[in-house]
C-alpha cells in the first residue's frame, strides 16, 4: 500500500489557503447586501428592516473572518435594540434579511473551482 498522507495534507492545504482569499469576497457580498437591506425610507414599520435617517447604521461595519466563519457585525450600539426590538419599539429585524440576500452569492464564491 502506498501512502498518500503527505499528497492529501498538501492538497488539504492549497483549498483552505483559497479558502482563505475568498472570504474577504464574500464578507463584501454580506456588506453589499447589508446595504441594499437597510435603504428603506424613514420612518420604518414595524417588521420592516430599519429606515435611513443619519445612516450612521450602514456605514459603521466590521468584517469578520475566521477560520470557519464570515460575517459582519454592526458597531453601532442600538444594532441590537433595533433588529430585536425594546418594551417601547417592535422589531426591525434586519439580519437574517441580509444573510438571505447575500447566501446565493457567497455559495457560488466558495464553489468556484480550486486549484
């Protein structure tokens, strides 16, 4: 029997390393999404992602990329009170509206061919 531990481990370490390179890509494809999602006018209904008012919510993002996971997080600090709603606001979820939008795109990313 041969073994084929070496080749495999090689192999194993060129996809990860493209891995890798696509995530900024698709972590851009959550972001362009983020802003498409968050353009509603002002003032929103209830259920409806945010409104734009200062836009201080779609400017202020951060990537995350690690190794088995992308996204990206709002450094705004009423992100929260908005996507899950407060005893005095109903919700204006925006989240899961955002990775919706952006899942076919960041699919076809990390299916691309690998070398």
């Amino acid at each position: 029997m041969a073994d084929i531990s070496g080749a495999v481990h090689i192999v194993l370490e060129r996809v990860e390393n493209e891995v890798k390179q696509r995530c900024p890509r698709a972590t851009n494809e959550l972001r362009n999404q983020e802003l498409h999602v968050l353009a509603n006018p002002s003032p929103s209904p209830p259920g409806s992602p945010p409104g734009v008012r200062t836009g201080d919510l779609r400017r202020n993002w951060t990537m995350i990329m690690d190794s088995s996971v992308i996204g990206i997080t709002s450094e705004m600090n009423y992100a929260g009170y908005l996507e899950n709603g407060t005893s005095k606001m109903a919700a204006r979820p925006f989240r899961q509206r955002i990775i919706d939008a952006a899942m076919p795109k960041i699919r076809d990313i990390f299916n691309e061919p690998y070398n």
